[in-house]
C-alpha cells in the first residue's frame, strides 16, 4: 500500500463528499459499477450491510422487549426526521 502525506485534512472529506454526490445521481451507474468490481470497497460494502442488518435485528429485538425503549427510539426517530 502507498504511503501518503496528507497536508490538506479538507481533501479527504472533499473526494468523499464528491464520490457520494456522483452515487447519489442517476447518471452515476458507471462509478457504482466500477466501485463494486473494487474488491477492499466491496468488502466494506458487505461489512456496512451485514452491520445494517444486525442493527436492524437489535432494534427490532429491543423494541419487543422494552415498550418504553421504543417510545424514546421512536421519539428520537422523529425528532430527526423534523430537523
């Protein structure tokens, strides 16, 4: 792996911000493709699903069991969505 200086801390979150952008639009079919084919980004691909799902299993487990969790996350959930 190539050993890199950064002296920019704002070029990271900048080619991060633009490689959203461009996944975000329609016309970005080519760069999600050739992301996939990467084999370190589709690793982390499946790892941030696979994390999803669990997260998704925790909720779904703790709201079952907690009424007054779920009043709270439900609550929070809202707050967000109103910001």
């Amino acid at each position: 792996m190539a050993n890199f200086k950064i002296t920019d801390k704002k070029i990271i979150p900048e080619f991060v911000g633009s490689v959203m952008k461009a996944i975000a639009r329609r016309g970005a079919s080519k760069t999600i493709k050739k992301l996939e084919q990467d084999p370190v980004i589709k690793k982390s691909i499946d790892n941030i699903k696979k994390i999803d799902r669990d997260l998704q299993d925790y909720i779904t487990k703790k709201s079952k069991e907690d009424k007054e969790w779920k009043n709270r996350f439900d609550n929070t959930v809202d707050a967000l969505k109103n910001l």
